[in-house]
C-alpha cells in the first residue's frame, strides 16, 4: 500500500522506521488544513537530540502499576464481578459500550476525591504543639500568682486549598466529553471548594449546575448553559478569558488548577503560551490531563502543546478509570500541596 511504499522510498534506517509510522498516522489524521498546520512533524528528529522536559509525566504504564484504590463491588450489580471491574479500568473510555458507560458512572462516583492540606499561617489550640500559647497560659497561671506552672500549646491549622477545574469539550475531545463531565462531577460531589469550567471556542462557568444530587440532573442542567458543545478549539482565548474574568476570584489560598484538553488549538498558539504562563504564576500547581497521553506511542507534537508544557507542572493521562483512579491517589498523597 501507499504507507509500505512511502517507508521503502524514504527510510533507509530502522530507527527511523518508529518515527516514520507515528508522523504518517498524525499527518492523516488531521481534519483539515489548520489542524495540519498546528503539527510540528520535525519535532520526532529534534527530539532524539534535546533533553528530556523537566515535566512530571506518569504514563500509562506506571498507572497501572502499585496498589490501587480498592471499590465497594459488593455494592455494584451481582453481574459486575472483580474481574469485570479490572477490565473495566483498563479499557478506554472511547472504547465503552453503553452497559459498560452506566458501570464506569458507578465506580467513578464512589472514587474517593481527597486533597492534601496546606499549612497557614494561623494557629489554633493543641495539647501538643510547636508554638507557645502565651495568653491562654498567662490566664490558665493566674490562680497560682502568675507564675506559669503549665505551657499551653498551639499548632498551625490546615486548609484545603480551592481547585479548578477547565475542561475542553470541543469537536476533538467529544468521544471524551461526556464521561469527563461525569469525573468532574463526582469531584465537585466530594471536595467543598471546587469551581468548574468548559471551553470550545469560548469558556462557560458550570459550577452551579454541578452542585445538583443527581448526576444526570446536574449534567444536563450544565448542557443547558454550554452553546459551544464540540465546536472548535480556542484554548488560549478561553484561558485567558479565565484569567481575565476569574483568577481573581477563584485562585485564592493557593488554588490547584487541572486542565483538560488534549492540546488540538485552531487560535494563537503564542496567545496560549502567554496565558498558561499567566495561568501557571497564578496557581500553586498546575495540572494538564490529556486523554491522548494514555496511547503507548503518543508524542506532544501538536504545537498547542508544546507551548503549554513550559507552565505545566504535571502531564498526565485521563484515558480510563484507572488513570483517574491514580489521579486521586496523588492529590490525596500531597504531590499538588
């Protein structure tokens, strides 16, 4: 066939054979004329000889490795067994049947969301702490003539810190969108200070719809504000839109903003560079989870991309359940604190 062909005309080395595959399956990809522009195809050579980023990437891989997160099976339907369960967290969620999309809906609403605490500044009372409680000691002595007989503690109170979550639900990420929307949800069930964001071609605040008991009610309250839905991609107009009209108010106390897209920008590729380094200064750490990055032989080569991983602080994959299970893992264990 034509790729055969091509590979025989044009490589004549078998390290090259790798590289050839991944650029041939990107360049046919591509949609149309704009997506084929925003590939930087050279980015497979200049890469056998730069450094590797200084970026924290977990790959699929090592998401499935170590002990995770154990779910209540008992609870789930007779039918849905350990082994399904398994198989279930491995799959990809663009790979799901319809019996299998009402299963994952299960699961992720009993994945436990948890973020580490931060330390502030002010202190309250302990019986064991690092700080001297010189009132309440003064006041507790006095009946002894002020003489301070007792040391009364205090210690440093921990916070959670606000999270953000921006979403892409444009035409590249609909296979993903609804079950996306199904993780941010169960997110903003579980966590007290989460604020809630979609973008296409521009960013809609869905925060309030979110906050409904029910998922299915909540989610289609939210399509009911959404009127960009798996339209184009403006990642950097909409960032900054956010960093225009809600930095100020929702990246307080040390915030941690996750960000979903899998990079496929049609806008200013140096605009996006510009707001995810505003972005990235805002917030005390920022996550990019991108559902392309689950497939073994994935390369950042799209240019929205490469210009966002210079303000990113994690890189990680949103493909299935045991990507997001992992995910919680590591904002419970502190390494976004």
């Amino acid at each position: 066939d034509f790729k055969n062909s091509a590979r025989s005309v044009l490589i004549n080395r078998r390290d090259h054979l790798e590289i050839f595959d991944h650029a041939f399956d990107l360049f046919w990809q591509a949609r149309d004329k704009e997506e084929l522009e925003s590939l930087d195809l050279g980015m497979f050579l200049r890469k056998l000889e730069q450094p590797p980023q200084q970026i924290q990437t977990i790959s699929p891989a090592e998401s499935a490795t170590g002990d995770e997160p154990q779910s209540d099976d008992s609870e789930l339907d007779r039918t849905f067994t350990y082994s399904n369960v398994e198989l279930l967290r491995q799959k990809d969620f663009t790979k799901l049947n319809e019996l299998e999309l009402a299963q994952l809906k299960q699961l992720m609403l009993k994945t436990k969301w948890n973020l580490a605490e931060r330390r502030t500044r002010r202190t309250e009372r302990a019986s064991r702490g690092d700080y001297v409680d010189l009132r309440r000691t003064f006041r507790q002595n006095l009946r002894h003539g002020g003489e301070p007989l007792h040391l009364l503690r205090r210690n440093r109170r921990y916070k959670k810190r606000p999270f953000v979550v921006i979403c892409d639900i444009s035409g590249s990420m609909e296979r993903y969108s609804r079950v996306l929307l199904q993780f941010i949800y169960a997110i903003t069930s579980e966590l007290d200070r989460v604020e809630a964001f979609v973008f296409s071609t521009r960013l809609t605040r869905i925060t309030r719809q979110l906050k409904r008991r029910d998922v299915d009610v909540a989610l289609d309250e939210a399509a009911t504000v959404i009127h960009d839905w798996a339209g184009g991609t403006r990642i950097g107009e909409s960032i900054k839109s956010f960093n225009y009209d809600w930095a100020r108010r929702v990246l307080g106390q040390g915030a941690i903003v996750m960000l979903i897209s899998d990079g496929w920008d049609r806008g200013d590729v140096s605009l996006l560079g510009r707001e995810m380094d505003r972005l990235h200064r805002s917030c005390h750490q920022l996550i990019w989870l991108n559902p392309l990055l689950g497939a073994a032989n994935y390369e950042p080569l799209v240019r929205g991309i490469q210009a966002a991983l210079p303000h990113i602080d994690y890189f990680l994959p949103v493909h299935n359940l045991a990507s997001l299970e992992q995910l919680a893992e590591l904002l419970e264990s502190g390494f976004a604190s």
